[in-house]
C-alpha cells in the first residue's frame, strides 16, 4: 500500500517532518502550482499560513486531500465555499501553541498602558523629568471579545493581576457572555480586549458606533483578526479622545504599509502580527503537525477540528 502524500504549502523556513520518514511521501509546493498537485495529496499542510492560495486552488470536484492542517489558529485564510462543500475533508487548526504567548502579551501591553510606559520611554529619550501618576491595574474591569482557549488564557492571566473581566462569546452560556451584552460591558470597561476569529458576525465589529460607547480612559486591544476593526474609525476615535489609547496586533493588510496613517495615529501602538510568536514556536507547530498526523495514520479522532460553518473551533464553556 502507497504511503500516504502530505502536501506542504510551504514558506521559509520549512517545516521539521523528518519523523515522518517512512510513514508519509511528503511534497513540499508553492502557490503557482498548489492546484496541481492537491488531487495527489491524501493531507495537506498550510505550513504558509499567510497565504490565500487554499482558496483559490482548491477543487470544486474531484479527488481532494482528506485532512487539512494549518499551521495557524486562525482559519479564515482557507475557508471558501468549495472547502465548506467537501463534506470528506476534515480542517484542523494549531490551538493549543499561541494561547499563553498571546495572553502574556496582551498583560504586558496592560501594564504598559496603565504605567504609562510608552511616555516614560519617550520622556527618556528627550532627557525630561517628569513626575505623574499611574493607574493601578488592581480593581480595573476588561471585557474580552472571543472565548476560545486564547480569550480564556487572557481572561486567566488578567484575573491574577487583579482585574475583573467578563469574557464575551458567540452565545451565552453558565460563565460567558453573548453579543447582546457587549455594548453594556463594554461601556464601563477600562479594557477591551479582542481575540475574536474572523467570522460574518464578527468582520467590521468594532467601528464607531462601538468606540463613541467607550469611556475616555478605556482602551482597545486587537490580537484577533485585522479586519474584525475598521481602522479609520480606531484612528479618528484616538484622534478625537474618545478613548485613552489603543494598541493593535493585527490588521486589514499585512504587512502594514509604510504609508499608513496607523503608523502616527497618536494613542495607538502598531506591532507587527508577533504577540503570539516566541522562540521556537515553528517547532512547536511542526511538533503539533506529526503528532497530529500520527493520530490520525492510527484512525484515532483529531484534536481541532474546525466548525467550517462557524469558522473556528468551538470550545465547551468554562467549568464552574
């Protein structure tokens, strides 16, 4: 019996499959001849998880590969109407690398703002002395957007600085908030925290009906998907004080384009899509693939399976 063909839509550096060796053929392509050659492949790897190819290429009929793996916790680079028809293929996400990174960077970025950091920063660099007070993190309230596992790790790390956060998902549930109770919470938040997927629901969520609810001294942080916020309204909202500062992870175009106005909004930090990205985390992903695939080789149940109509994994609520 033929081993089965992994497929892998590849970007440098190349991912660590040499435990493989034996138990798969494995072809590495790029997007030119991505359609090609997925009829061959039994699983395909989006190993370049910036790409849109997936969708473009992907067979409306015919023979397909019957696992997907992307090397990403989000999905919706992939999704596409002919993936969603094939009702043979199953798609899998890397949950379970980015949650704690990410969640240390969105308390990191907490602490900077309620320290006021940034100034402190910049003050240095002028030479100035400049006493002033902070806030005291302790007693604030954040609203985070997303319950999955890396909304969960946020909620976690935030609860042990003293914050109190209210966690608000697709639906309601024992410990979850659902969208109709966004607007209230987030009217007296001192923190909004995204970490929502890109979903219909969700695309363009936060615009300026959204910040005018905010109060001046909130902030606003996106590590979900760029194009849940609509940034001009983020920028005039900053431009116009409407809200304190904001600090974004992720955006409609990446890389941000040297000629973006986001670049100089003031109140707002610009980083570039790395919160969930510490050292190592390409072999944690590679690591995660082969065990996954060993799974599955063995017929046993993957772990991960995206909802393809909700476009995300769903999470089981929070235990009491």
């Amino acid at each position: 019996m033929a081993a089965p063909v992994i497929l892998v839509l590849d970007a440098a550096p190349s991912p660590r499959l040499g435990r493989l060796t034996g138990q798969a053929r494995i072809v590495y392509t790029d997007e030119r001849s991505l359609a090609e050659r997925l009829p061959e492949a039994d699983v395909l790897l989006v190993w370049d998880f910036t790409s849109d190819a997936v969708r473009a290429a992907w067979p409306d009929d015919g023979p397909r590969p019957r696992w997907v793996h992307t090397a990403s916790a989000g999905v919706d680079r992939l999704l596409c109407p002919g993936l969603a028809a094939s009702h043979g293929t199953v798609v899998t996400n890397a949950r379970g690398v980015f949650e704690l990174p990410l969640a240390e960077y969105v308390a990191g970025l907490v602490l900077a703002f309620a320290k006021d950091l940034p100034l402190t920063l910049e003050l240095q660099r002028q030479r100035l002395w400049r006493h002033r007070e902070t806030r005291q993190l302790a007693g604030s309230r954040a609203v985070v957007v997303g319950a999955g596992p890396i909304g969960r790790e946020i909620m976690r790390l935030l609860h042990g600085l003293g914050v109190q956060v209210a966690l608000v998902g697709r639906t309601a549930r024992r410990t979850i908030h659902g969208p109709e109770d966004l607007d209230r919470l987030a009217a007296g938040a001192d923190w909004v925290i995204c970490a929502a997927p890109l979903t219909e629901s969700t695309r363009a969520m936060f615009d300026a009906r959204f910040f005018g609810l905010l109060q001046p001294y909130a902030r606003f942080i996106n590590v979900g998907r760029g194009p849940v916020v609509v940034e001009d309204d983020l920028a005039e909202a900053l431009r116009r004080r409407w809200i304190a500062g904001a600090a974004l992870d992720v955006y409609q175009e990446e890389p941000l384009s040297p000629d973006s106005p986001l670049w100089t909004t003031p109140g707002l930090l610009v980083s570039p899509h790395m919160s969930g990205d510490t050292a190592g985390w390409r072999d944690r992903l590679g690591e995660q693939f082969v065990s996954m695939y060993e799974q599955w080789a063995s017929g046993l149940t993957l772990p991960n399976v995206v909802d393809i109509q909700r476009g995300y994994v769903p999470s089981p609520d929070i235990p009491l």
